[in-house]
C-alpha cells in the first residue's frame, strides 16, 4: 500500500468547491429513473445520458472532484469512441467504481439488510485500476423502524465496510465508505442522531481491527435529517447542528474528508443542508457532497431521453454541480436559484 498515494487521491476528491458525482445506478436503478421520464433503458441510452454529464466540461472541471461509476459504464466509451473514463479524466476530475453488488436480507434479523460483494473483490478492484479506478465505493443500508437497526446489523455491515476498505488499501484504490442510514420512514431527528452516531462508532471500530489507514479513505455517511414521513421536519441549520455534533463525536480528523450522499432529500435540500453545515465551520475535515438524485433530477427531467435536450439537460447538470460546489465552502444562498429560474 502506497499510502501518500493514497492520502493525495483521497485530499483531492475533497478538494475546496469540488465534490463527487455518484453516476453508479445499478441497471435495475437507471431504469427506474429511466422509466420516470418516459426513456427505454438500454446500454446506448445509459451511455448517452452519462455522456452527456461527464461532456459539461466546464461543470466538471471546477465542481466534479470525481465521478463514481457502475460496471458498465467503466468499459463504455463515449459516441466518438473515446472511452468514457478518459473523458472524465480529461475534464480533470477523478474516476471511481462502484464495487458493492447490492444488498441481500440478512438471516434472523427481519427487515434488515447486508451488502454483498466481497468474494473475489481482491482480483475485481485490479481489473477496475487497469480501467482507470482511482476509488471505490461501498454502500451498507441501515433502516430506522420499531426494533430496528439491530447490533447485528451493524456489526456485520461495519465488517464488510472495513473489509472492502482494507482491500481496496492494499490494491492502491481508495475506500469511500458508505454507511447510509436511511431517511424513509418516520422517525424524528434525534432518532437518526442517535442511529448514525451508533452506526459510525461501530464502523470506525471496524476500521481500525482491520488496520484501516484513516488518512487513506473518504467517508460517505448520511446527514441527520428526520425520516422524509416525519410529522416534525427540522430547519436546516437543526439540520447543519446535530449533523456536525454527530460527526465531530464520531469522525477522527485523520479522515481527509467527507462527502455526503443524498439519499432522497430535494435537490435544494442537499444543496442547502450542505451549505448550513459549512457555515457551521471551520471543521476537523473538509465537507462536500457525493450526490446521486440531488445532482442528476433536474438534468434527468430536462434531458428526456431527446438530443435536442442535451444542451438544456447539461445547463440543469452544471447548475446543481455549481450551487453544491458553492455549499461545500459555506457560500451558496437560496437567491442563487432563483435568479437561475
Ligand atoms: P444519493 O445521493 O442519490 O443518495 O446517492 C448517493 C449514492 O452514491 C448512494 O450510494
């Protein structure tokens, strides 16, 4: 393990007003976003519509740090045959691989979930470096219900994290570790205060037993927000205060950084809890994003599946990139939107 190497891909996925971009659907989840707007999910359509994104050259040069790919997408090329991990490369931003393979239910515990993948993974991540993988990522799923998340939910999912972690170290990729606490339900703020802090004493556990180095990694965790059927929604900066709180209590400031996901918030939402939680600084490490939905929604409704859209989609993509670029150093203000309306 090189792990300066390692130090300055991680510093640099978090570099100042940049974040990342999470275009790593499973084939089963594009077509879903697909099937929202009306277009059939094929390879060729997936390849356009993520060409279309990593082409705003100039959305990606000063706000796109990386870019997290799915399997497909790290062996196709582009329409002029140029393959699609050298034109993000080009835009100056980072490739990455998703190397999950997605979640299964896990035995004696209902409702609960662990993420496989982890068989074979030594021998997947240097094939994804001979394609141009400088990081991976790995999403563990935790739920919020009555009785839920178990201690043994996660355990085994803090194990597998530090073991896809430690992996990807000892190939020379950098671990983005993702422990999602999910948002969908309807418990209140403090509940998901309570569960992330859980959640993430029990990974950084893990990786510190399994000899992660901490200066060599990204974490990709939640922010605290209430489940999205809450009756008691919170402010952004309640929002911005417990998030911090949570994140200071748990989070060594050997980390290089963290970008946070989504995980179903509205695009302003995300863009506006990001912001709150800058102001809140200065921070142990720098904040930004790694955004799914909340960097892809507009551009997916204005883009539609036509090629006369292309220009309009890739206008809706650079604007989310630019207002989350702008909340990861704490400048972004709600005004902005408007007057790009
Ligand atoms: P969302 O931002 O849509 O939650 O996706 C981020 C991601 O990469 C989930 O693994």
């Amino acid at each position: 393990m090189n792990l300066s190497a390692l130090n300055k891909i991680a510093t640099a996925m978090v570099a100042p007003g940049r974040g990342i971009l999470a275009a790593d659907e499973s084939t089963s989840t594009i077509k879903k976003r697909f099937d929202a707007i009306g277009v059939e999910s094929t390879a060729d359509t997936r390849r356009d519509y993520r060409e279309l994104m990593f082409r705003s050259t100039d959305a990606m040069a000063k706000c796109i740090s990386g870019v997290i790919l799915y399997d497909e997408t790290i062996r196709q090329n582009a329409k002029d045959g140029t393959p699609l991990v050298k034109l993000i490369a080009q835009a100056g931003s980072i490739p990455g691989i998703k190397v999950d393979k997605g979640t299964k239910p896990l035995p004696f515990c209902p409702g609960e979930v662990i993420t496989e993948g982890l068989d074979g993974l030594r021998e997947r991540l240097v094939d994804y470096r001979s394609l141009g993988a400088k990081f991976a990522k790995w999403r563990a799923v935790i739920d919020i219900a009555p009785g839920i998340p178990s201690y043994d939910c996660l355990l085994t999912n803090a194990h597998a994290l530090a073991r896809y972690a430690a992996l990807c170290q000892e190939g020379d990729i950098v671990p983005i570790v993702e422990p999602e606490v999910l948002m969908d339900r309807d418990h209140d703020i403090d509940r998901c205060a309570t569960v992330t802090e859980w959640v993430l004493k029990t990974v950084f556990e893990q990786l510190y037993y399994q000899k992660v180095a901490l200066e060599g990694m990204v974490l990709k965790p939640n922010m605290v927000v209430p489940g999205m059927k809450s009756a008691k929604q919170a402010s952004a900066t309640e929002v911005a205060e417990k998030t911090v709180r949570a994140l200071k209590a748990c989070v060594p400031a050997a980390v290089p950084g963290i970008a946070f996901l989504s995980g179903g918030q509205s695009d302003e939402d995300a863009t506006a809890h990001l912001d709150a939680i800058n102001r809140l600084g200065p921070l142990p490490w720098p904040v930004t994003f790694s955004y799914g939905r909340a960097l892809q929604h507009a551009a997916q409704q204005a883009w539609k599946g036509k090629p006369e859209n292309v220009a309009a989609a890739q206008r809706a993509f650079s604007h989310r990139a630019r207002m989350n670029g702008l909340a990861a150093q704490g400048q972004w203000q709600a005004d902005l939107e408007r007057k790009a309306a």
